[in-house]
C-alpha cells in the first residue's frame, strides 16, 4: 500500500506542555507539532511564532493568559512558512519582526507555501477559513536586533545565524536566563524539514553560530525543550548529524551515477534507524532529498513548492 500523502493521515490530537522556563519566559510544545513561545517584558510581552491559523493561535494564547494579561506588543516569526506565520492576525501585534529575507519570500513564495502547507498538514490549520492572509512583517533586519524588555528584565536580542532552514531563519536570545528560541535550525527529538534549506551552510556555519551562544534552555521548532547545557549540545548535534547523514547520502549517489529514487532511498536507509521514529520523519524526507539533489546538482535556491509539486515528488519517490 503506498504511504498516505506526507502529513495528511496524521488527524489525532496532539498533547500540548505549557512550562514557564524562568520567571516570565513561555514555551509550548505538542508531540512533535510546531513550537511556540513567549517573553515577557516589563509591561509588554513579545510572542515568538504565530502558528497556521488564528484560530490554532487563540487557543496557545488562551492557555498564555492563564499566567500573564500583558498586552502583546511583539510577534517575532523565525522564517516565512505558513505554519509558523498565518496565525498571525490573533495576536494583534502592533509590531511584527522577521527578517528581511523572510519578507522577500513571503513575497516571491507565501501564497504557494500556503497551499503546499495545508496539503501536507491539514491537521494543522484550524478553520482555515479564518485567515485573513498573507502575513506581512512591519519590521525586518538583516544582522540582529535588540528588544529592550524594561526594568531589570534585560533584552532580548534577535539574531541572523546564517542560510540554514530557509534563507531568513532568526533566533531568539535571552542572555540574562541563557535561553534559545532556536526555531526550525534546530529539532529536540523531531526529523528535519529541509525542502527550502541550504544543507551545507546550515551544517557548518550556521549551527556552529547557534552554538556559540552557550545556551543553557532551547526551543527548538518541534519537540521536546532542551534542558541543560549537554541537552542543548545534543539537539544541535543531532540536526548536524541529520544534516551531515543527508550529504554524504546523496552526495555519494550523484558521484557514483544514481538517480533521485536512488539517493532517496539510500538516506532512508541511514537516516531510519536512528531518526525513523521521530515525528514528520516520513513526511519530510522526500522533500528534504529532492532539495538537496537539487542543492547539489547546482541550484542555488529552492525551487518554490506547490501543491502540485508536492504530489509529483511524493510519487516519484515513493512508488
């Protein structure tokens, strides 16, 4: 029987952890799903993630307004994939920031993503009917920028770690708790998405960026929160493992003469023993072989996803 369409079968819910991380400082996980979380200043919060829908976000910020009424001043979105952005109306943000890169993709590819996203993980978008549109940042960088949090709360600093998920990928740092909202760059027991990513860059430079911080709490974009300094080493050890796995993959196909069917099925092979169980493994790996075939037969940028390329892809390698 061939497998059920990347995450369109996946229907159960999912469990969601709410743990407060230090005083004022939120993080929501669920089994696998995309994490989301939240600062608060001194009389203001900044919210980090907007999920799929307003609907799938009133119901995080339903469970935040159990600890804090502050009014949302700031939602920062990691990078430009539905998911992580089309929620975004709920928070009535007066600033939402995102990095420049990420407002030029919503621009070339938001509206394809939006449809290839919903395809593969309905599940996900809660009454779809009640997104008004694309989301739009208010306030882009391209290196770092700093909120000041007020009072003795210190600042949050938003920071550019290079190509890796996606080409404007930010993190969010606490220095005052050593605590890293890391987004898709890294996974805590979750399989990478790597369909829009730059493999090479985001397995050398850029994850040596992130370890630099010296982070004590991470949250990465789906599963569990890193707890610990050897924690936070071993997420981002294993999304370079992940990462470096799929290189050697299917950099040794293309050398020895094979095909896209055959690289797919040789990182299977060595990505499944360790990383086969985790959640969106299945779903995830067709797309992420077929960039990186791409990534290294020369083209630079992602080819831009939509629904139809998603069913052409899944086909091919999945027959």
């Amino acid at each position: 029987m061939p497998r059920p369409f990347a995450s369109s079968a996946d229907l159960g819910e999912k469990t969601q952890t709410l743990e407060v991380l230090a005083d004022g400082v939120y993080a929501l996980t669920a089994e696998g799903d995309p994490n989301v979380g939240a600062v608060e200043g001194e009389d203001f919060l900044v919210c980090f993630e907007a999920l799929a829908t307003p609907a799938a976000a009133r119901d995080w910020l339903a469970v935040l307004r159990t600890y804090t009424d502050k009014p949302i001043r700031y939602l920062v979105l990691s990078h430009y994939h539905a998911v992580r952005t089309l929620g975004a109306s709920a928070f009535h943000a007066p600033v939402i920031v995102a990095h420049d890169r990420t407002r030029a993709l919503i621009a070339e590819r938001g509206a394809q993503d939006w449809e290839s996203e919903y395809g593969r993980m309905p599940r996900l978008f809660k009454d779809p009917a009640g997104i008004p549109g694309l989301t739009w940042p208010d306030v882009t960088f391209s290196s770092t920028l700093t909120i000041d949090l007020g009072g003795d709360r210190g600042d949050l600093d938003l920071a550019y770690c290079g190509r890796g998920h996606t080409e404007g990928d930010i993190v969010a740092w606490l220095p005052r708790h050593r605590i890293l909202f890391a987004g898709d760059l890294v996974e805590t027991q979750a399989a990478l998405y790597t369909g829009d990513a730059f493999h090479r860059d985001w397995a050398s430079g850029t994850l040596d960026h992130i370890a630099s911080f010296g982070a004590e709490t991470l949250i990465g974009g789906r599963g569990a929160v890193a707890h610990g300094r050897d924690a936070v080493r071993a997420a981002v050890a294993q999304t370079r493992d992940f990462l470096a796995t799929m290189l050697r993959e299917v950099d040794g196909v293309r050398t020895g003469g094979g095909t896209l069917k055959d690289a797919f099925t040789a990182v299977h092979a060595a990505l499944a023993p360790a990383y086969g169980g985790w959640p969106i493994f299945e779903h995830c790996l067709p797309f992420d072989v077929s960039r990186l075939w791409d990534e290294l037969h020369g083209v630079e940028r992602p080819h831009i996803w939509t629904a139809e390329r998603d069913r052409e892809v899944w086909a091919r390698l999945q027959d």
